[in-house]
C-alpha cells in the first residue's frame, strides 16, 4: 500500500493506515479516471468512513458532534468525492470537505464592497465589522484528498463548488480558511483560487509538542457589492 503522507503531521511520523480504501485501490493496479469521479453531498452513511481518513489526513481527533453538523443543510456544506471502481461493491471516498457559514467571523474585518481591505489599519476593520453586522462568511473547517487521487483536481472542484454555494447565499460576501504555514501546496492552490492572506494567527496549530503559525486567507465572494448593512443606513430596507 501507498506510504500515507500529510503536511499536517509533524515530520518523522509514520501516519497509519486507518482505511480500507488504500487497500482496495492497491488492488486493482489501475489509475483513477478522472472523468469517473462523483461529487455529491455528505451523508450519515460516509461518517465511519469520513473519521477514518481525517484520522489519516490531520493529527487530531474531532468529536462525534463535529461530524454531526453535516445534517445542519442551513448552516453547513459538506461534499465528498466517490469512485467505483468496475467490481467493487461501494462508492469509494476520495476526499471531502466541510464549510460552515457564521456571522460575526473575523473574515468580516477584511471585506468592505468586495475587496479585501484593513490588512494594516485596525480603523478599517472596525468599520468594516460593522459594514459586515447582517452578512456572513464561509469558514472551511476541513479538506482533504487521499494520496492517491492527488493531482486530479479534486480539491479545486470543491472549491469551485464551496464558490457557488456561497454565491447562492443571500447574505455570504466571503469565504475564509486557515492553512498550516508549511503547506505550500495548499496555499499554491488556494491564492490561484483568489484567496487572501489576511493575518497570521500565531501558534494556530499545536500538538505532539510542536506549534506551528496558521495562515488566515479569505476570499470576497463578488456579487451585490452593497452589504445589507448599507442597505439599512440608506433607508432601502
């Protein structure tokens, strides 16, 4: 089977295996089609599976509530992505994410008319709290792909699709993330996706004795550039 590896994890550490999918794929000697693959909303039968490769992907453990939240449609987005395999009985998972809209998000200081903006000016971000007091932004709390379905754009289609779901939101001007200061990849992807380096949140991520920085990066959803907040100081609603 393929040696599991995650930026997440602290260098030197063997991440064990705690799916089957690695199994299965090992198997069956053949690459994975691209074209084959299935995108479709989360449900209470993928969670033992879901546990099992996040397990794999981050060096925490998230409660059972954490995956609870999937059921939550108004409030949060969780997608996966499936294959199957010609002969094998199950739609096997090749990643997933979850999103979760909030207000009052730390994103909000930073978005004032669709742009990003009070980066260096704490005045702005006030302003732009306030501006922002009626909307809401898309936190991503989890994304992940396994190994083997690397490279085959599985994590830019969520975020294509994280973008249309918050268009789709009325109120959603921003999407936001943290990522660990060390994972290029990841940060490649998410500024080729528009996304933002807002601030850095020291020590963000901390166990097995190390602490790393988290990047903040946030993402201005481009729509109605008037917030509803604006809307309400000009007497339209």
């Amino acid at each position: 089977m393929i040696k599991l590896e995650s930026v997440s994890w602290p260098k030197g550490v063997t991440i064990k295996h705690k799916s089957k999918v690695h199994e299965i794929l090992a198997s069956l000697h053949t690459p994975i089609p691209k074209q084959e693959l299935i995108y479709r909303p989360l449900t209470w039968d993928d969670i033992p599976e879901l546990k099992k490769l996040e397990a794999e992907w981050f060096p925490y453990t998230y409660p059972d509530a954490f995956y609870l939240q999937i059921f939550d449609e108004q409030r949060v987005v969780a997608i996966g992505c499936f294959w199957k395999p010609l002969g094998v009985a199950e739609n096997l998972m090749m990643g997933a994410v979850m999103a979760k809209y909030e207000t009052r998000s730390s994103a909000l200081l930073y978005v004032n008319n669709g742009k990003i903006t009070g980066k260096n000016s704490w005045c702005e971000r006030l302003v732009n709290y306030f501006r922002n007091w009626y909307n809401e932004n898309m936190y991503i709390l989890t994304i992940g792909v396994i190994d083997e379905a690397r490279r085959l754009g599985i994590a830019s289609a969520f975020l294509n699709m994280l973008d249309d779901k918050a268009k789709a939101r009325a109120n959603c001007v921003s999407i936001s993330l943290h990522v660990k200061e060390n994972n290029k990849a990841a940060i490649k992807c998410y500024e080729k996706k528009n996304y933002v380096h807002a601030f850095v949140a020291e020590n963000y991520y901390a166990y097995m004795g190390e602490s790393h920085h988290g990047y903040y990066y946030v993402k201005v959803i481009n729509k109605n550039s008037e917030t509803i907040a604006d809307q309400t100081l000009l007497g339209v609603v």
